[in-house]
C-alpha cells in the first residue's frame, strides 16, 4: 500500500495538460512545405518510394506519403517537414499540399455529416479493426489512451465490441482476407457510425499499395468521415483530428 | 557432412554455385541429422524457381559453431516428398508454406492446415468429440487494439484442452512486392513494414543481406547506430508489454507506470530519426542520422529518469503476491517443447534454451560486446515478465557502454553499386521478439530472384497454443500478452 502510493507520488504529473496545442519534442516530420524553387520536377518526382509526389504543380499528397523524409535528403531546399501535428481532415483532396503553400490542415466543417457534430461531440467510441497494419499504428494508437496523451478525457475511447461502437477506425492497407471481418465489423456498429483510416496504409495503401493481396472495396462503398495520415500516425496527430472532426 | 553443407556467417553473401545440392533423400537426411543437434535450429527453409523447376535451400543456424550450414536441393514443380516435419516438428510450418506457395506435396506431413491462404469462412477447424466438451471461437477481430488473427478453443468446462490458432488475415504479399519493386528505399521501407514495432531490426536485417550482395562493408558508425536503435527498440517495447500483462491482470498502477515509461524511450527515438519508432533510422550502406553529442546527453538523461522509475516499478510487481499469483506456473511452455518446435527468443530463452542470435551470431557491434543472454528456465508468464526486466536492464547497460564509445559521424549517401548476380545472402538479427533473418537470392542479372523473411512469430506462436493447455481460458489473454507475437510479421 504504501509502497504503491510511493510509486504513485514519484510519477509527478506525467499528462499533457493541453492536447490541442501540445508540440512533438525534438524533430518530427509532419506537414511539409514545399518552396517555389525551379527544381527537376521529374527527379524530385523520383525520389519518392511510395507515388506520393505529383508534379505541374509540384505536390506531396499525404495520404500517400510515409514520411521517410527521403525527398527531403534529397532536395533539402525544395520540401522541408515541420513540426506541425496536425495532419487530419475529413477531405481527402485536403492532404494533397502544393508548391507554396504553408497553411494548416483543417476539417471541412461543411462537409462533416450533421449527425457526427450532433451525437458525437460529448462522446464517440470507435471499434478498432487492423487490416494488415503493421502494428505500429495499433501501438500509437495504444499510447493514445496512456496517462499522458489521455483520449479519455474528451469522452473517445476505443470499445471492445462493435455493438457498443459509434464507427470503425482502420488500420492498414485493408488485406484480402480481412475485407469481410472489416465489412461485418462495420455493419454490427449501430446507426449513425462513422469511418476512419488511421495511417497512409489505410488511405492509401502505403508501400503495398496495388498488392493482389489487398482488397480495398470496402473504401468503394462507405463514405470516409476522417483521414489521419502517418507512418504511424502521432497519437496527438490521432487526437486533434478526432476532436476536429466531432467538436464544434 | 562436410561436402553436404557450406558453413557460412552470418551477413555474408556466396556464389549460389558453392551451395551444395543434394538429393532430397540425402537433403531430408542431412537436416534431420544436423537437426538432432540442441544448439542448432532451422533459421529458414523456403523454394523459390529454379531453372524449370523449384528449389529448396535449407538455413540451419550452429549456436556454438556460430556459423550458417546451407545447402540446397532442386525439385519438380507439383512433386510429392516424404515430410521432414513428421521427425522434426521444428519443420512444419515451413513445409505448410513452401507448399501453400508452390505446390509441393509433403508426405505424412504432421498436421497439413494452411499458413495464410485460408479463405476465410471456408476451412474446417480441428475438431474434438465429447459431450462435455465446447468450442470457443475469437477473433479476428479482438476486443483490444490488436492485430487480427482467429483462436479456436476447445475447452472442458473452463479448462483449455486444445487451442488452434489460424492467422494470414494480416498477409500483405510483402516477399511479393519485395521482388517487384526495383529500389532500394522502396524495399527498405517494405522492410520497415514487415512488423512496424520491430522496424529497426527487420530493416536491418534487410541492410545485412544488401550490403553484402553489394560488397559494401558499412562504416563503424552504422553498425554503432543500428546497435543503439535496436536496444532503444527492446527496451520500448518490453516497457510496453510490461504494462500491458499488468493491465492484463488489473493492475493499474503497473499498466500506467509501464505504459507512460515507454514515451521516453519512444520520444528519443523521434528526436534522433524523427520517427517515434524508428523507422527511417536505418538504411543500408550509410546512417541516415547522425548522433550528436547533445542527443547522447539527452539520452542519459533520459535513462537514468527511466531507469530510477522502471526498476521501482519492476521491483514491486515482483514482489506483490497480487500480480505473482497469476503469472506465477501460467502458461507454461517445458524445455522439450521448445526445442521441438524449434522456439526463439524470449519463448526460448524463458524455457531455458539459450538462443539469442546477438551472442551467437553476433552482427552490427554486438561481436565487441560479449552479450551474455538473458535466460529463465520455468517457462511460464511469469518468466516471461521477468526477462523482460532483466533485459530492459541488460540493454540499459549495452546503451550505456554505447555512449562510451560514440563514433564521428557521416550521414553522406554511399553509392552501393548493384548487388552480384548469382548470389544467395544471409542476414540473421535479434529483434526484441527473438531471431530475423532474411535471405535474398539474385539471378544471373543481379535481380533479386528470392526474397525471403522469416520473422520469430513464424516459430513461436505453436509455443503460445502449447502454452494454453491446461490452463483456464481466463488466462489465455495474460499467455497472449506474454508472448506478444507478430501477426503481420507471420503474415506477411
């Protein structure tokens, strides 16, 4: 007993009092900004692994990008990542970031679906379903709920069941055999539920992006309410776009 | 035995025609022989096309010669061979994969279910007949934020009499794609993506087998920074698994001590790479990162706020009876067992069978550092929680003694050249689950003609279903949570 209360006194404060704009120490690479400068666009085009850069005008589309920083080594004048967490938005046309531009990714109020602001905003539990994650996102996704980054506190946690679920949040680039797990997951969630693709393997692919090993229908015929790209994505990137999408 | 095999180390490359090719009687013969040996285990087994047809090269693993014995043996498309597997159980989800992948036909093979290619909904679980008995079925979809994989349970009451595990739901095509795409930073960041709580060690391994079909000797520093990143990768995720066995058995204090002490470990990995997990650290033929003074300062920093709370922490769940009386003599896994089914790392080492490929084929900076293994002999929950700690302290020490020795940094580009045609590479590391290795072969034009992965989970989940038996099914989540096995990295 004592002991424990001991344990517990040596913890300090270990929570980040404010989420929303709470920085990730040292570098992180979140959203790049692209600079103006005359490049080889073809070259620069080439250096990603993963098809995430498009060229006339130059852009990095993050729901393709996996953050490897490698265009970045290469053209350090060209792109740069800055520190900004806050990737998530619920227009997919939104992650695509153009030459010049340096402005925050938001959510689309407009386009949020009436029923999430309604009957989510106090409280959202979302059933996690990995589709061929890698299990890096399932663990960021994990730290979301420590003492630190504590999504609790805003009402969102991750539920056990999809009976007691408000929507799915995926993981991974949706694998062949998981496609029907993930369409009866979804379909035992009750009405209104909401979707969300937690990572670049979600919304795009990633790297097995066009593997005959995927089956990614499952994207053809729901609506996507939230994009939250990362490679895995940041547990305050997972927090702030959830927030953004359900508060008013 | 000489002429049958070729010994290699670990991280070299040879001439694919050094490889001795036997026939597959003798083949079956010479790894059965080589197998009866304790100190040696399968590190891999797998076909790829040859020729018109297919062949099979055979990776034993000698932990006390230190070396790799291969050999090899050609094969027609759709033959039937008798099973190794039914006289070495060690072998059989290998033979279940080269035959669910080309065709062949393994005779008397032991249990003949599919590894990955399943089709969900379609295949017949094992079944048990008794009218006390009764099935319990979980999964995919598990209740936590978990990867997907299917438990079929068979049960006496609250007792586990057998438990099945079916994965693939997680399988991606990765050795697929590893061929058809042509760059190297494609194929790293597929590396990366093999287990991503594993990245630093499967990109490594990955690194091991390119540089040495490219020739390349990679500086001090790069093997310095792989070390230091893997250890940083252990120490998270034992830290992880710790709070969740505690979590496991509700006790909270211990699951949010445990969990909030990984961010540390994690954050540092992000302010050196800027990834939490470090995937972008590694890359072959150079360190894409350098390690500065001020990181190093940083880092012992860090660690010795960790090490004061981690050890605190570690010290009381091993001494409170509240925690002991459900991991102590639950989920046991014997001795034999492990070594029949042919167990790595922490399932190995926990049943008392010394395995730890940084000891024994050491790679990166481990030869200069004589790593003794950490190992329990009870082989139970318990003994996998406590090796977590004791490894946690041991990688504190390996990172200390790093620090020591920081070497000058060169974060430049190095051009590798293409690798050498007709080439087999080998590449085996120790990631915190236990043995990687990863074995590419390349044609007459230098491309890749085989790529194959083999991540510990491959061995090490029949120790889980091993491990359930006799146990009540409450208990199964804690046995899960011990091992924490990879389903993707099985997958694929």
């Amino acid at each position: 007993m004592f002991k424990n209360l001991k344990i517990f006194l040596h913890q300090g404060k270990q929570f980040i009092p404010d989420v929303r704009t709470a920085k990730a120490p040292g570098v992180f690479r979140g959203r790049p900004v692209i600079s103006t400068e005359a490049v080889d666009e073809k070259a620069f085009a080439d250096t990603c692994p993963s098809g995430a850069i498009g060229t006339s005008p130059v852009s990095i589309d993050l729901g393709k990008c996996l953050f490897c920083g490698e265009c970045e080594r290469c053209f350090p004048n060209k792109v740069h990542f800055t520190d900004d967490t806050h990737l998530a938005t619920n227009v997919r046309e939104r992650l695509i970031i153009r030459e010049g531009e340096d402005k925050p990714i938001e959510v689309d109020k407009d386009a949020v679906r009436p029923e999430i602001r309604g009957i989510f905003s106090r409280s959202l539990k979302l059933r996690q379903v990995s589709a061929g994650g890698d299990a890096s996102c399932e663990a960021e996704l994990n730290a979301t709920g420590n003492v630190q980054f504590d999504l609790g506190r805003y009402g969102i946690e991750f539920a056990a069941s999809p009976r007691h679920a408000d929507g799915v949040l995926i993981t991974g680039p949706i694998s062949a055999n998981m496609a029907k797990a993930l369409e009866l997951t979804y379909e035992a969630c009750p009405e209104p539920r909401i979707v969300v693709l937690d990572g670049t393997d979600a919304i795009s692919g990633g790297m097995f992006a066009g593997s005959p090993d995927l089956d990614r229908s499952f994207l053809d015929n729901h609506q996507v309410d939230l994009y939250i790209p990362g490679n895995p994505a940041h547990p305050l990137t997972v927090i702030n776009g959830i927030l953004d999408l359900t508060r008013k | 035995m000489d002429n049958k095999v070729l010994n290699i180390k670990n991280g070299s490359c040879v001439k694919v025609s050094e490889i001795p090719v036997l026939s597959y009687d003798c083949f079956r013969a010479t790894t059965l022989e080589l197998m009866s040996d304790k100190a040696r285990h399968c590190s891999s087994y797998f076909a790829y096309p040859c020729a018109e047809g297919l062949r099979l090269m055979m990776c034993i693993a000698d932990d006390t010669a230190h070396d790799i014995k291969v050999f090899a043996c050609d094969v027609n498309k759709g033959d039937s061979l008798v099973s190794a597997a039914k006289d070495c159980l060690a072998l059989e989800r290998y033979e279940r994969e080269i035959h669910e992948n080309w065709g062949l036909e393994f005779e008397e093979h032991p249990w003949y279910k599919p590894v990955r290619d399943f089709m969900p909904g379609k295949y017949k679980f094992f079944e048990m007949e008794g009218e006390e008995l009764h099935e319990v079925g979980v999964g995919p979809v598990h209740a936590g934020v978990i990867e997907p994989g299917h438990f079929r349970f068979i049960c006496n009451g609250e007792d586990v009499l057998h438990l099945e595990i079916q994965l693939g739901w997680q399988h991606r095509g990765v050795e697929h794609l590893m061929l058809s795409k042509k760059r190297t930073i494609e194929r790293v960041l597929l590396a990366e993506g093999i287990a991503g709580d594993t990245s630093v060690s499967h990109s490594t391994a990955f690194a091991g087998v390119w540089e040495a079909l490219c020739g390349i000797q990679p500086d001090k520093s790069v093997l310095w920074a792989r070390t230091l990143a893997a250890e940083l990768e252990r120490m998270a995720n034992h830290t992880g698994d710790l709070g969740a066995i505690c979590g496991d058995v509700a006790y909270q204090l211990g699951a949010a001590v445990y969990g909030r002490l990984r961010t540390p470990i994690v954050n540092f990995s992000q302010r050196w790479c800027g990834n939490r997990l470090g995937k972008g650290n590694v890359r072959p033929a150079y360190a894409p990162y350098a390690f500065t003074e001020e990181l190093r300062q940083q880092l012992l920093s860090d660690l010795k706020a960790y090490e004061r709370d981690f050890l605190e922490m570690s010290d009381k769940i091993q001494h409170f009876p509240g925690v002991l009386s459900r991991l102590d003599r639950t989920g046991i896994v014997t001795t034999e067992q492990a070594e029949s089914i042919g167990a790595v790392g922490m399932a190995a080492k926990c049943a008392g069978v010394c395995r730890d490929t940084r000891a024994s084929h050491p790679y990166g900076v481990y030869g200069t550092m004589d790593i003794k293994p950490v190992v329990k002999d009870t082989g139970d929950v318990l003994a996998r929680t406590e090796l977590r700690i004791d490894e946690v302290k041991q990688s504190l020490a390996i990172v200390r003694t790093l620090l020591e020795d920081m070497p000058a940094f060169n974060t430049q580009v190095r051009p590798m050249g293409e690798p050498m045609a007709d080439c087999f590479a080998i590449s085996l590391t120790e990631g915190w689950r236990g043995e990687i290795c990863h074995c590419a072969v390349t044609d007459a034009d230098g491309e890749l003609a085989a790529y194959k992965i083999k991540d510990p989970s491959f061995h090490n989940w029949m120790a889980l279903a091993l491990a359930v038996r006799g146990n009540e099914i409450s208990d199964f989540p804690i046995c899960n949570k011990s091992f924490n096995l990879s389903y993707c990295g099985h997958d694929l």
